[in-house]
C-alpha cells in the first residue's frame, strides 16, 4: 500500500505528457493552416498548367517551322528532279548541235568553225548569226528548243537556290526552338516531380483536365479528326516510355498538299518507344516514314510508328503492351528534329486522330 501510494502521483503527470505528444487531429487545425495547404496546392496546380503552357507554345512554334520545311523541302525535291530532267535534254540537243557544226564544216562551212571557236560558250554559239544561217528548219526547232531550256532551268536554279537559303533560315530558327524545348521539357518534369512527390491529388487533377480538354476538343471535331471513342481504346499505354511533349497537329498542312495525320511526339533522340498494345508487328522502310513499325493489336487497332532512329523487333514478332520496340529518331521525312509520328486506325480502316488516345495515357 505504501508503494501504491507513492506512485498514485505520477499518473496525472503521465497523461499530460503523453497528451503532449498525440498528433493534433485535424479537425484541430486552424483555419490558416488549411487555408495555407489549400494555397499550396492550388500554386502547384497553376505551376503545372503554366508549365504545360510554354511547352506548348513552342511546340506550336516547332510544328509551324516543321511544316514549312516539310513544303520546302517537297518544292527543293521537284526543282531538283526538273533539273536533271531538263540536264538530259539539253545533253542530247547540245550534241545536235555539235553534229551540226560538223556537218556544216564538212560542206564548206569555215566561218561556222570560227564562230564554234571564237564563242565562249554553247549560249554564245547558239545565238551567233553565222549558226542560225546554216540551219536547216529541222536545226532551228533543236536550237530554239536548246534556248528556251537553257532559260527554264537558269530561272529552276534562281528558285532552288531561294528555296535553299530559306531552308537554311527555318533550320537555324528549328534548332534554336528544339534548344528551347529541351529546357522547358526538363523544367516541366521538374514541375511534376514536384508535384507528384507532393502533391497526388493535384496531379490527378491536371492530368484529369488534359484529359477531358482532349475529349472535349474530340467532341467538337468530326470524322477521323474526332479519333477513337476511350470505349475502344481502353487497356492502351504511352507509345513513348515515361511520356512526351505534344499538340494536336492532326491536318496540319504537309508537302505536296497533304496533311498531318498522326500526332508528333518528341522526348529526343534515343527515347525509347513501347508497343501501345500487345500484338504482331510489321517492320519496314518508307522514304517519307524512315523506319517505321505498324502494330497490329488485338484490339482491332492499328499503331503506327514512324522515323524511327532503331526498331529492336523482328518483323512478324508477337509484342506486349509496353514492351520496349525501338528508339526515337529524325529517319525519312522527319525535318531533321528527332520525334515519334504516331498514327492509328481501326485494323483494314482509315487512319484517325490520335491526339484524344495519347492525350488520356502519356
């Protein structure tokens, strides 16, 4: 009894200490302190959204100068090919001509030699009087001919090497862009690491609002730039592996009269793309696609992939959602920027917007 009386005493003061040491419940928090949380939240929340904004800015700037040198390009192509077309001509004229002076100078034609002699040129003989006196009707059609390529491809030469210089101007402004795009790619996954790290829930709301942005712009869209409902689309994974920086350019203008049908992804050179559904590949090379993978999936889907910097599957190989199939590259048609052209479509049907599908995963 005495030594129950002794400790009797302590007992008050257990409680209050332990007291003092029990998490204050939340209901106990003051109103600053939930105001304070909320504002923190809500300035990640914004930090997100402003985040996402400059990128897609300049990847509104990027595809601009992508689609100009696409057309560029495509035009440079043509002069070129015209050209050359116009080059095998004016070779076999040239040498009518020459079979001409030779003719001529066989039946006593000296003052022709002289001319060929004296010209600087085959412009400067083609126009000399003593040539054209010698001709033959038949002569006069080759030479006129001769002459009036000769113009056309000096004025083919004027536009190509216009159309070069502004193909060097779009590219000089193209790497400054993709320079810029890699630091606000860098700080904006810096902005939702934080976030993620911090705060799930504001994460999931952003994500949410990308989210049904997609599905709204898809609602107000018709045919193929609508896309595939999300019904149909359940179970698909990112095509890039940890994600990528991307707009909506479906039916962007594109080189020869075509347009956009796919969605540019970029993350840089090397990235490593996964099968956005399980399936059976097939591989091959385009001029315009580079390397390039379709993807058959078991949904009834297609998936398309295109300049590709290396593609780690074989040719009818059976894939697995997520599993890694190759690298991104600038292969093909690709206006030296490395980035994914992702296409899809329902399998034996036309291709359509894959904006709304990526949008919801990556």
């Amino acid at each position: 009894m005495a030594l129950l009386s002794r400790t009797r005493p302590l007992i008050p003061v257990l409680v209050i200490a332990l007291g003092a040491l029990a998490p204050i419940p939340a209901a106990a928090q003051t109103k600053g302190q939930v105001e304070s949380a909320e504002d923190e939240r809500e300035a990640a929340y914004q930090e997100l959204v402003a985040a996402n904004d400059e990128l897609e800015a300049a990847l509104e700037e990027l595809e601009a100068i992508m689609s100009k040198l696409y057309t560029l390009n495509w035009r440079i192509d043509q002069l070129k090919s015209r050209i050359g077309e116009y080059q095998g001509e004016v070779t076999g004229l040239e040498d009518e001509v020459r079979q001409l002076v030779v003719e001529a100078y066989t039946s006593g034609g000296r003052n022709l030699i002289t001319a060929a002699f004296s010209a600087g040129s085959i412009q400067d003989l083609l126009t000399s009087q003593t040539l054209i006196d010698r001709a033959t009707s038949h002569d006069l059609v080759a030479l006129d001919r001769l002459s009036a390529i000769n113009r056309e491809m000096d004025r083919l030469q004027v536009e190509l090497d216009a159309k070069e210089d502004e193909v060097r101007v779009l590219q000089e402004e193209q790497t400054a862009v993709v320079a810029r795009l890699d630091e606000l790619q860098q700080k904006a996954a810096e902005v939702f690491a934080r976030a993620d790290a911090k705060y799930r829930d504001v994460v999931a709301r952003y994500k949410a609002r990308l989210a049904q942005e997609a599905a709204a712009r898809a609602a107000r869209s018709t045919g193929a730039a609508r896309g595939l409902p999300a019904s149909v689309t359940q179970g698909v994974v990112c095509p890039v592996a940890g994600g990528a920086s991307f707009i909506d350019s479906w039916g962007a203008p594109r080189s020869g009269g075509r347009s956009h049908k796919g969605t540019d992804m970029f993350r840089g050179m090397g990235a490593t793309l996964a099968a956005a559904y399980s399936g059976t590949v097939r591989t091959g090379w385009h001029s315009l696609g580079g390397n390039q993978i379709y993807l058959y999936g078991d949904n009834g889907i297609f998936y398309y992939y295109a300049h590709l910097n290396t593609i780690s599957i074989d040719s009818g190989q059976r894939v697995e959602r997520g599993q890694a199939i190759g690298t991104m590259g600038d292969t093909g048609n690709a206006s030296g920027t490395p980035h994914l052209h992702f296409g899809m479509g329902p399998i034996g049907g036309s291709l359509v917007n894959p904006y709304p599908t990526v949008r919801a995963v990556c």
